[in-house]
C-alpha cells in the first residue's frame, strides 16, 4: 500500500509500536505549541489541523513558517519512527488536532486544551493518542 511519502521501513518494530509514535509526537508538540496557543486565541479559533505528511496546516492564518516549524520537527519524527517498523507495516496518513479551550460563545472563558494525534496504518487500523492540558498555553 502507497505510504504517502514516507520513507520505507528497515524492520525492527511491529505495528503495536505505532501509538507510541503517535504518544511522542503529540508531547513534542504540545512542549512548543505557544504560538499556536497565541493565534488561537487572537483569531478565535478553537482548532487547527496538521497533516503530518504534507505539513498542510488548517485554518490557513495559522500555515506561517514559525508554525510549520514546529508541525516539520513533529513530521521529523514521524518519519524517523516509521522507518523503525516492520515491512509491511506502513503509516498511511497522520493528522494532528489541537483543540484549544477557548469559549468563543461564553466571552473570555477558557477551558482544557485537547491535543491529538492519530495515526493511520496500512491495513486501516487508527492508533490516536490525546494529550489535554488543563492550564491555558498563553495567557492574554
């Protein structure tokens, strides 16, 4: 099954290992999401969607270099781990969601961050980790 871009595998882990993978990525961007956090809140927007393979970010306002930054450090490692796995096994699509608690109908009030990384293998099979953040990234 086509990987989507990502560099074949040399064989040392199974698949189980791939929710792990999805564990690290969502730390490692939860460690440097200030930024994200900060535009959140300034636009209003309460989710932004990364596609790990082709680095798109969504809503748009947020697809900056600083941002894709982080979201080509995220994708890094990615691609570092699923050369780690087992042919056949494959990563076939990669998404990171970043819930930000941010009440757009309550005025100012603001809640937990939910942060999620869902990784697809190649028989279909997601493996999704979710990291919440109870304090608020940014502060206004």
């Amino acid at each position: 099954m086509e990987t989507t871009g990502i560099p074949p595998g040399e064989g040392k882990l199974g698949r189980k290992y791939i929710k792990s993978f999805a564990s690290g990525i969502v730390s490692q961007f939860v460690c440097s999401a200030e930024h994200y956090a900060w535009l959140a809140y300034d636009y209003r927007v309460s989710v932004v969607t990364i596609d790990l393979i082709s680095l798109a970010i969504d809503p748009v306002e947020f697809d900056i270099d600083r941002n894709r930054n982080l979201a080509r450090m995220c994708q890094t490692t990615l691609f570092q781990n699923v050369r780690l796995l087992t042919p056949p096994g494959a990563v076939t699509s990669a998404v990171l969601v970043a819930r930000f608690g941010i009440g757009q109908q309550l005025g100012d009030e603001r809640g937990p961050s939910v942060f999620s990384v869902i990784l697809t293998d190649d028989r279909g099979k997601e493996w999704r980790v979710d990291r919440v953040v109870e304090r608020m990234l940014m502060q206004p």
